[in-house]
C-alpha cells in the first residue's frame, strides 16, 4: 500500500476502535450521539477527517480522565501525563504504552556513532506529572542505557517572567546548570536530552563535546535557523550531533533529518509519526484549508492511536508547510515558531 492508504486503512481501524459501543471511549461515544452521525460509516479517508470540529483542548481540562479511557482496555490502570499550560487546572492525557512506541520510533533512528547504545544519558527539563521524564528514560533503556535527571519547573519560571522577577530566573537557571554541570562532569553521560535555552546555558560553564557528550536530543521550543547554526557549530564546537525534535504529549515525536541540516541552512523540517499522528499546515483564517507549500500555516494535529484519538487539534504553533522526503514520504513542517509570533509577544521561558 502507498502511504495514503496505509494513512486511510489505519484511520479507519482507529474510528472502528473509539466508536464502537463494545471498545470505545465515553466521551467519543457520547459526542457521536450528540452529534447525529455514526464516523464509522462516514469515516472512509482521511480527507474525510474535516467532517470533526477541532479538538478543544480545554475538553483535556475539564472531562474527567477516565471518560477518555476505551473500553476496550478493560480495568487496565492508566498513566496520567500533564499537558501546556501554567495556570489552573492543567490539561491532562492518558495512556498506556504510546509513549513507549513513540520513542522506540525515535530510538530506531538515531545514530549509534553519536547516541551509542549502551550509553548513560541526561534529561534536563520537566519530569514531574510529564510524560517526558518517563520517555526519555524509557528512550535510555530502548538503546541499553540508564538515564539520570535534573528537574525543571516551567510553571514557576513563566510566572516569574510575568511578574518580570529576571534575577529570579537568572538563580533558577544556575540552580538548574548547576546540577546539569556536576552529572556530565561526574557520570560519565555521553547522551542528552534538553531544551535550547538550557543547552546554550550549559555550553557557559562546559565544553559539552569536552566532556564526552556525544549526541544531543533536542526540544521544546521555536529554533530558527540561526539558532540551529549557532547550537551547532558554537554551543556543540561542531563535535556532538545536534537532533531537533517536534513534539508534546498529545503527539509523539515528528523527527528530523540532522544530517542535512548544513545543507539546507540550518532550517529545520518535522516529520509527523505517520499514520499514527498527521501534522498538516492550515490556513490560519480558514483552517479547513490547506497551506501551499512554502507558505507559513497554523499547526493542525491528529493523533489517532488505540490510546487517545484527537482529530484536527490546532497547536499553538504556526510553521512552513514542506514537501514529502524519501525517509518520510508524507509532508512535513518547517521552521516551527508559535503561532502569532510575528503580531505578539509569546513568553516561552527556559524553553
């Protein structure tokens, strides 16, 4: 099958799975009765994906978790992954094994000369009630190796932004630094896991490649093309391969290509997980469009897996809409920023 039917058959597998009375879930049972319409006969390709709204983010906040669970899991105990959010109740997830897969996914693809199997890895970012800090150690144990952690609170960093309390930040960071400089220094780490502001933090007080860092996981936020270069070729000397990633709790992980990041000057392009996730590029004022290629768009996202279905959820990113490659064969989004970035001023902290 070509990868559009592979998209299409898996589409319709996953519809057949949450709405059925027999292995659904609550809400979506619910909401196809509310709704008058049965998706597992409309349902066919996933063109046929538009015929949902958007996915409110705020159903995360304020459904209880478990009229997200299928019955099909029976009385399996769930994970519960916090998502966005600094203020309030937070937007949460469940799941199983989707993580696990994500980034066993991911694991397969990364580069054994610079992420070697084996080897002691070092998360520096949001642990806590996130899906991330069982992940990356998951991640570490794919590949054969343990992982070690330093914590960070990005809902006490964006309220201290707010309130304009910089040295605050500035102490919080070295706190953080701190702690990062030690573990690499003293636990022989050859793999890391942060986000860019943390990682050019850390190059202030080390030689990253220096102390045997060979590969660096990268996420979690916006990274233009000049940061890209300058993370690469100042911040890692041009030593340790540089991977940025896409990805949140809702989605998984849309992957890179770090070996062609020179040649395409440094601008980064993201490949959803298909067909278990689709990033498509939307038209910002008319969202059931699509974005022409090479033209900036909202971020749209649909997660369809077994664990949690999430149709035409609009992220709070806006990227170039980029073609298929021969690793990814499906389109893929450029140069990531959040969305609005150009009319407003977006606080994004130690990410």
């Amino acid at each position: 099958m070509t990868p559009a039917e592979q998209l299409d058959a898996h589409l319709r597998s996953i519809i057949e799975w949450h709405f059925n009375p027999e292995t659904g879930c609550d809400f979506w049972l619910d909401w196809a009765n509310k709704a008058g319409w049965d998706p597992r006969t409309e349902v066919k390709t996933f063109a046929d994906i538009n015929k949902f709204p958007h996915f409110q983010d705020e159903w995360l906040r304020d459904e209880q978790n478990e009229r997200f669970a299928p019955k099909g899991f029976g009385n399996r105990p769930f994970n519960i992954f916090e998502t966005g959010g600094t203020t309030g109740v937070p937007k949460q997830r469940i799941g199983w094994d989707d993580y696990k897969v994500d980034y066993e996914e991911f694991g397969d693809n990364l580069n054994d000369e610079f992420f070697p199997r084996g080897a002691k890895w070092l998360m520096m970012g949001p642990t806590g009630p996130r899906r991330l800090r069982l992940a990356i150690e998951h991640l570490a144990n794919y590949r054969g190796g343990s992982c070690y952690f330093v914590d960070l609170d990005p809902r006490w960093v964006k309220k201290l932004i707010a309130r304009k309390q910089f040295d605050e930040v500035e102490r919080y960071m070295k706190h953080v630094i701190d702690q990062g400089v030690e573990m690499i220094k003293h636990r022989g780490v050859h793999c890391l896991f942060t986000t860019p502001r943390l990682l050019e933090a850390l190059a202030e007080r080390i030689s990253i490649p220096g102390q045997g860092v060979k590969g660096v996981f990268c996420g979690g936020t916006s990274m233009t093309p000049q940061m890209v270069r300058f993370l690469m070729e100042e911040v890692l000397e041009g030593k340790s391969q540089f991977v940025p990633t896409y990805g949140n709790t809702l989605m998984g992980l849309a992957c890179s290509l770090p070996d062609t990041l020179r040649a395409e000057n440094y601008s980064v392009t993201y490949w959803s997980p298909q067909p278990r996730a689709v990033l498509r590029i939307v038209n910002s004022k008319d969202t059931a469009k699509i974005a022409e290629y090479g033209e900036y768009g909202r971020v749209e996202l649909t997660t369809m897996t077994r664990e949690f279905f999430m149709p035409r959820f609009l992220e709070r990113d806006e990227a170039i809409r980029r073609g298929p490659c021969a690793k990814y064969p499906w389109d893929g989004v450029g140069d990531v920023r959040p969305f609005g970035a150009l009319e407003k001023k977006v606080i994004e902290g130690v990410y």
